[in-house]
C-alpha cells in the first residue's frame, strides 16, 4: 500500500463526501476523474462514505464499492470514512476543499459537517440561505456545481447570439426514460422535489448566471400548452406524484431580456442551445455531445463499460468545474463561471416561483 494521498503545494487537499456506487454514483465518477489526473489542482485524499461503508456494505453494490476502496487505498493512499466528523485536522498550510456529492435532502447536514471539519464545499443545492450564512460565519466559500455554466454548447450559443441583433436563446436539456407510466412513475418518485428543482436546475442556474433572471425580474412566463405536458403517476411505492415529463417556457425579465428553456425527460440523449432571430428562425445549434465529444465518450465507455452514459457525456465539463474550484482554493483566482451560492439560491427560487405557476397555465 501506498503511503497516504498527500496535495502538493499547488493542489487543494480533496474530501468526497458521497461516493456511491461504482458505475452509478455521480461521486464515484468524480473521484475516478481525480485519481485519474484529470484535475491537476485537485489532490483526492479522503472518501466520507456513510452508506457503503455501513448498512449498505452487504447490499446491492456492497461488493463493488469494496473492490474500489482497496484499489484506491493501495494503488493512490486515499483515506476512507464513514463520517466527516472522523477527518483528521487539516494540515497546516493545506488548503482542504469538501466536494459535496450526496442526495440532495442529505446535503444540508452534509455542509454543516464539512464546515466544522474546516473545508469549502461544492455540489450543494437546499436551505440554501441557511446554507450561506452558517458558510459566511465560518469563512468558508461556497461553489456550485452546475456544470452547464461552463459547457461548450452553452458558451458558443451565447457567443453566436451577441453577434445577432434580436436573437433569442432556448436551452434544450433531454432525459433518456422511457415514455411510459412505469418508467415515468420511478423517475416522479425518485426526483420528487420536481423537474425544475431536479432535472432543468442547470438551466435555470444559466438564466440566473447569464441573463438576470430572479422572482423579483421576471416580467412574464409564457408556456409553450402544445409541448408541454404534466401528468400524476404512481411511483413504485404507490403513491402519487404530479410533475412534468416534459416542459417549454419563455421568460422575459424587467431589464428587457428573453430566454426560453425546453425540458422532456424522454427527448433523448443530446442536450443543445439554439438560437433564433426575431421571427423565430433558427440560426445556430450547438450539441451536447458534439463530434469531438462523441470521441470522447466512445473512448470512456470502453474504460468504464456499465457506467450511466451522462457521465461520459458530460466529462470534460465535470473536469472544469473541479478544476477551477480546486484552482480557486488553493490561490484565490476567481473560478470563472462556476455558479456561487447566490446563483444557486436564484435559481431554487426561481423554481419554486415557476412549478404551481406553469402547472396552473397547463390545467
């Protein structure tokens, strides 16, 4: 075995809080990234593992989180926990940067945690204002990983619009599930905060990042009745739930900018910005994945085979935002683009504005 991961002088010391299973948990990729090298400022040292470390040690993916955490102990000298409360103290002069991977009903206590054990945290979304005040008190900062701040589609979109008088930007997001009420039942269930808290967040945190929007600057919401669709189902537990499968809105804010959002959990794989002009001729698409990326994930997928295939499509995005927060921590340069706590709490508000108010356009 290798001695324990230690962080140069010019990479933040890393704890994943939130591993998950192998293949599955969105931690679990972020962690291989790490140890893979993709992240030359971030330095894995410490895995915090609750679940697989405890009751779910025997249970489905017991035996492959096992095999992970060996391989990582002896081939990379990462330390695992059960508990953030069991971190040693960070070292002196180490700058220590909690990369926060859990459900999001955990992640509250997840960051009260982690900033009693002295780090900065990234991937937290929930009682938010809660969240940035314990955060400010303790003088620890706060990045948001919503990944499509710094996607190429997002970027090139926005760069073609500048150059065109009256354009207007719709951000495309698309699920694989299946059209049926089984498969539409588990995804209510499992993602029962709803789609816009849940699946079109990123979107929502690009029209705050980007283009202003706020409950307080939102002049009008107009939903697209003939894409749109929100139905209620029964999850596997039996119960109801109401959300949408699939959603189109525009927003026009006080300050005199339009931004639409489109959202079908079954529309596919490739996610994409489009921009139009005044008469609402589209001019420019950019793809998630494009042809550059496909490569890329043809080349993952062979490396991970079994993984979720969002993972492969979204890697060199979840390689930036770490990236630049880990950048971020150990020299204080501005992580460009990465959302902050602010963002974020725009963002959930602005979800929680929009859900009783687009289901009321659609009944």
């Amino acid at each position: 075995m290798v001695e324990a991961a230690t962080p140069s002088s010019t990479q933040a010391e890393v704890v994943l809080v939130g591993c998950g299973m192998p293949l599955r948990g969105m931690g679990w990729y972020h962690a291989v990234q790490m140890l893979g090298g993709e992240c030359p400022s971030a330095k894995l040292c410490h895995i915090v593992e609750p679940w697989f470390l405890g009751p779910g040690a025997s249970g489905p993916g017991g035996f492959e989180f096992a095999e992970f955490k060996t391989k990582s102990e002896e081939e990379h000298g990462v330390q695992f926990y059960t508990s953030v409360a069991d971190l040693p103290p960070v070292a002196d002069g180490v700058k220590r940067l909690a990369l926060i991977s859990g459900r999001t009903v955990d992640n509250p206590r997840l960051l009260n945690e982690a900033i009693a054990a002295g780090s900065g945290c990234t991937h937290c979304s929930a009682e938010l204002e809660t969240m940035k005040k314990e955060a400010a008190d303790a003088n620890v900062s706060i990045c948001m990983g919503y990944n499509k701040n710094v996607c190429k589609y997002v970027r090139k979109a926005r760069e073609y619009a500048t150059g065109v008088e009256g354009s207007h930007v719709t951000f495309v997001s698309n699920n694989t599930y299946e059209n049926t009420a089984e498969s539409l039942g588990e995804c209510f269930e499992r993602n029962a905060e709803g789609m816009l808290k849940n699946m079109a967040i990123h979107e929502l945190a690009l029209l705050a990042s980007f283009y202003d929007v706020t409950v307080d600057n939102i002049e009008s919401v107009e939903v697209d009745k003939d894409f749109s669709s929100c139905q209620t189902l029964k999850g596997p537990s039996g119960k109801e739930f109401t959300d949408f499968d699939k959603v189109k809105f525009t927003i026009k804010t006080k300050t005199g900018k339009e931004v639409s959002v489109q959202a079908d959990r079954c529309g596919g794989d490739t996610s994409y910005a489009m921009v139009s002009d005044a008469d609402g001729k589209e001019l420019f698409r950019h793809s998630m994945p494009d042809e550059d990326d496909k490569a890329n994930v043809a080349v993952l997928e062979a490396k991970y085979p079994g993984a979720m295939p969002y993972f492969f499509s979204q890697d060199p995005d979840y390689i930036t935002v770490k990236e630049r927060v880990a950048k971020h921590t150990v020299t204080g340069e501005e992580a460009k683009d990465i959302a902050t706590i602010d963002i974020a709490i725009a963002a959930l508000s602005v979800a929680e504005y929009l859900t009783p108010l687009m289901k009321e356009q659609l009944s």
